[in-house]
C-alpha cells in the first residue's frame, strides 16, 4: 500500500465516520433508519459436525442455556435498551451451533417463534447462523418462508477457501459445497454474510487474501473476519501447546485484514474485522481482547496509506 499524508483522505462512500470500510453498522442504518443491534439467542440446536472443528470447544455458546427464546430476547433487550436508548432496532440472531440442523417442522417453529417476538419489540430483521452443508431441500423452504415474513441474513460459516485448510481443521465441507450454499440462497433472495478466520493453521498471507477474492467473485452480502483465537479444551489448543501453530501479531493481522478489504467490493458490507472473544478459555492471542485497539489500529493504517475497502477488486 502506498503511503499517504493522512491530512485530506477521500472520504469512504459507504461511511457515516472516518471508517475507510463498509460496516455493518452504516448498513442497517442506512437500511432500516437507526441503530440495530443484535441479540444472540441460543435455540438449542446441535451441530452435525460437533467435535470435529479442530478450534471448537463442543457444546461451547455465548447465550442462556435454558434455550427459552423469549427470555434470553427479554433480558437482553432491556439491558441494550439502557445503553442506546429507546430508538435502538434489534435483529434476533440464532447463532450457537448449526441453526438449520433439525427437521423443518422444528425450524418452522423456532424461527416463527424468534418472529412472534415482532410484536412487542422494535426488530428489523434476523439472522440465522449455519454451515453450508446443512440445507437440505426442506430447510431451504423453511427459509424462504422465514424471509417473506421479516428480512433475513444466514450467515455461513467458510473459514477458508482452501480446500486443504478445511479437511486440516475438520471442517467436514470443501468449498465448492459453500459456493453450492451461496448460488442456492441467493436464488431465493436470501442474504448471505460469509464467515471467515485468519491465522489458520499451515495458511500464509496469499491464502487468506485468496479467500477474500473468492467471496468477492460469490457476491456475498456481507463477511466477517474473525482471528483464529486459541480456545482451552481443544484440539486447537492441544496443538498450540505442542508449539505445531503459530499465530500472527496484531500488526501482522491488521495488514492481512486490510489486504483483504482492499480485495472485497465496496458494497459488501463488513460484520466485524475481529472478534469478540466473549468465550471463557482464550489462551492465545491475548491482543484479540483489546477489540478497540485493533479497530483503531485498522483505522489508521488504513487513513494513512491511503487506501479503502474495494481499492484492488476487480
């Protein structure tokens, strides 16, 4: 990236602020006329890969175990409500485990019980977390159903485009079965938001920019990217203590992340460019609980090189 003297950037298009990328949060502004936030909210549903992913702590969730819906909804609700206000728009989002993974009469149920919510609470849209080898025929119809009540994203896990990495860290799908997954949503209009990790093991800097131009070529609607974070009770973890994976600094992870927004086009809207790391257990990298650090991190190198999200897509 050439540098840049910072003091005059061309302002971003697709930007409320000083971000140089797309983010999520301007899109459902720009979408649905506020704030949104969403709620995670556990269903219960298991994974058909459970204990396979290699980074996986099986049986891991981030939401209230009691998989009542409405309850986690609730107190989540109020407690957002009292730091953005009463304006604030909420989007439902099933993420803990495989959201499809069940006969369609139960994902019927789960997914209109999620949009009975509707009535009593300012909600915009939802989001529903999955694989992509976990939509059968009949799931794909619940699906449609589900988006002609209230706009939906699924959100599929990809990790990687290297078929390679994939069978390395036990994903149990190639990525022709992904791409099979993003043609068959989007030709029922369905939104789709790509997941994806940075730091694989045996992965270097051109496969993951690799990855970021074959969801370009897909025409996602949105990606997240994620650090591959170190998860006690893992085989991941197992690995790392053998000295077998090595992860990057957060320099390193700031230029690959910034070489992959350079990649993607500039309506793709980006969910997050790290994660949370709200799960107990992180061994490593211990930088990736410094969220606004990284944010702000990207921020600058970015404004001072000069560049934006979809500067080398083609």
């Amino acid at each position: 990236m050439a540098s840049h003297d910072g003091k005059n950037p061309p302002r971003f298009i697709y930007s409320g602020d000083n971000k140089r990328y797309h983010t999520y949060d301007f899109e459902m502004r720009r979408r649905y006329g506020a704030k949104c936030v969403k709620i995670s909210l556990d269903a219960g549903f298991s994974c058909p890969n459970s204990g396979k992913c290699i980074y996986c702590r099986d049986g891991s969730s981030s939401a209230d175990a009691t998989h009542d819906i409405a309850r986690q909804f609730t107190d989540a609700s109020a407690l957002l409500r009292r730091k953005w206000g009463a304006d604030v728009r909420y989007i439902p989002y099933l993420q803990a485990h495989t959201n499809t993974y069940a006969p369609p009469d139960t994902l019927r149920r789960v997914y209109n019980e999620v949009i009975g919510l509707c009535g009593g609470y300012n909600i915009a849209a939802m989001s529903i977390a999955t694989r992509p080898d976990a939509l059968g025929e009949g799931v794909l119809e619940v699906l449609r159903e589900t988006a002609q009540k209230i706009p939906l994203t699924v959100e599929l896990g990809l990790q990687s485009s290297n078929d390679a990495t994939l069978e390395r860290i036990g994903r149990g799908h190639d990525f022709a079965c992904f791409e099979r997954a993003v043609e068959t949503l989007k030709a029922a209009d369905i939104e789709v938001c790509a997941h994806i990790i940075n730091g694989l093991p045996g992965e270097g800097e051109d496969d993951m920019l690799e990855t970021a131009r074959a969801l370009a070529r897909l025409g996602v609607g949105g990606v997240k990217l994620h650090m591959l974070n170190i998860i006690a009770e893992t085989p991941l973890a197992e690995m790392y203590a053998r000295g077998e994976v090595k992860l990057m600094t957060l320099t390193e992870y700031v230029r690959i992340v910034i070489g992959q927004l350079e990649l993607l086009p500039p309506e793709v809207y980006i969910g997050r460019v790290c994660g949370d790391s709200t799960l107990g257990g992180l061994i490593a990298p211990l930088w990736c609980r410094r969220k606004l650090e990284v944010l702000n991190e990207i921020d600058k190198q970015m404004t001072f090189a000069g560049t934006y999200q979809g500067r080398l897509c083609k």
